[in-house]
C-alpha cells in the first residue's frame, strides 16, 4: 500500500501541495486527476524519492520514502514524465543493466529478462539501439524498465502520452493483469475513457490537494453531476454554476 498523509511543498516560496492524503491500496488501481499545476507530478515524484517533502509522511509497502529510500526503489515500478532511456543500448542491455541496478539476484536475472521480453512483446526491438525509437516504442521500453524487478507498486506519470492504439492497448492489459496479482497501481491522466476504463478509485486534485475521492459513480454523485468529466471539473474548477448555465450538466 501506499501512503501519503498531510504532506505539503513548496517551490520558491509558492505552495505546491497543502495537506495532502490519501492512500493506494494493494490490488487496486487509483488514477489522479488534475488540471496541469495541480501538483500530481510533484506528488508522484516525491513517493519515488526523487523530491523531498517539507511536511508529512510518505509510505510505500509500509516503509517511510524518507528513511528508507533505497529500498523503496526496489519496491516501486516508476514511469515518470521524463524518460531518461540510454539511447545507445539496445533494449535487452538496457534492461539488464536496469534489472542488476534493481539487484535483482543474477541467478534470476535471464529469467526475468525472458519474462518482461515476451510479456511486453519486445522480439522485434530486443537486439535494436534505442536511438531512433517511436514514442510507443520508448514507453514499451519504459514500462520494460519499471517492471522488470517484479515491484510491487507502480507510479505512471501519464504513460499513454503519444502511444498508438496498440501500444496503449498493451499498457492497459498489463496494468489490468498486474492488479490481478496484487500490485498497487498509481497513475495520472488527462484521458477520461482510460480513467474509466483502469481506475477502481479517482483521485481528484486541485490546488495540490484533493477534492474528491471516490469510484467514478461516488465523484457523479458527490458533484451532482452525469458523467466523470463534468464531475472533474465542477470539483477541481469549481465551475459547477458556469456548466449549469451552459447546459452542460444534466
């Protein structure tokens, strides 16, 4: 499980995060909304460890991301907005370079490098230099990364940015089977269909904290509205009377 309680940031004196909590059960899979400076990437980016809160606690499988950063990172899967792929390897050294820095145990090293090769479909792109890949190649390879040391939690920062219908098609069925075995999913996403589609619960954030928490159906009803877009933004814009008057809510 993942656990983010009160925690709060700011950047130059400017509040990115205010009290924010909530938490990521195992087997299930929570998405987070926002509008872009809502502060989800900051959020994400501080339960990898890769930034540092002022204020709360942050805990993944029950370990504080403060105390225990490195073995947090084997715990955690992590899809962030910037991809940092080793354009010069190919995919198979890349990730077994990945795979020994996750220390996984060399004994199991060709297994699960054999592993996350036929589950993300990857024969095609195995012996190929990154260099010059398509964007869905590169998240395939992404995703390869943050799942080859078997975590059991994963972050995505919006990971179906630019990806064709089948490379979007794949992450989704991946994500779906992870949950079925117990990983605890964290995504972000603008895409309401796919938000639909994953998500057990919806997270709203606004103004870097949140202000709805709940099933798509729960949000509809906690917002008054008919569908999970109008209840976005009528909780993180506040622009319920100015949907009304535009006849956009039922």
């Amino acid at each position: 499980m993942i656990r983010v309680e009160s925690v709060n940031k700011q950047f130059a004196g400017r509040r990115v995060l205010h009290n924010l909590s909530f938490s990521v059960p195992d087997g299930r899979i929570t998405a987070l909304l926002g509008a872009n400076g809502a502060g989800k990437t900051t959020c994400l980016r501080i339960i990898s460890g890769l930034l540092k809160a002022d204020g709360g606690e942050v805990s993944v499988g029950g370990l504080d991301v403060a105390r225990h950063p490195l073995a947090i990172r084997r715990q955690l899967g992590i899809i962030g907005d910037r991809e940092g792929l080793y354009e010069r390897l190919t995919v198979g050294e890349y990730l077994s370079f990945f795979a020994s820095a996750q220390e996984v145990p060399a004994a199991e090293l060709e297994q699960a490098l054999v592993c996350i090769r036929a589950e993300l479909e990857l024969n095609d792109l195995w012996d190929r230099r990154i260099k010059g890949f398509s964007q869905g190649e590169r998240m395939k390879v992404s995703l390869a990364r943050a799942l080859v040391h078997r975590p059991s939690h994963l972050i995505l920062d919006e990971p179906t940015r630019g990806l064709d219908v089948l490379a979007a098609r794949l992450l989704r069925k991946t994500l779906l089977r992870l949950r079925a075995e117990g990983t605890a999913i964290l995504f972000s996403s603008h895409i309401m269909a796919e938000v639909l589609e994953l998500s057990d619960t919806v997270l709203v954030m606004a103004g870097g904290t949140i202000v709805g928490d709940g099933t798509p159906d729960a949000l509809n009803e906690q917002s008054g509205c008919g569908n999970l877009e109008d209840s976005f933004v009528a909780l993180a814009y506040g622009e319920r009377e100015l949907m009304d008057k535009q006849g956009a809510l039922p």
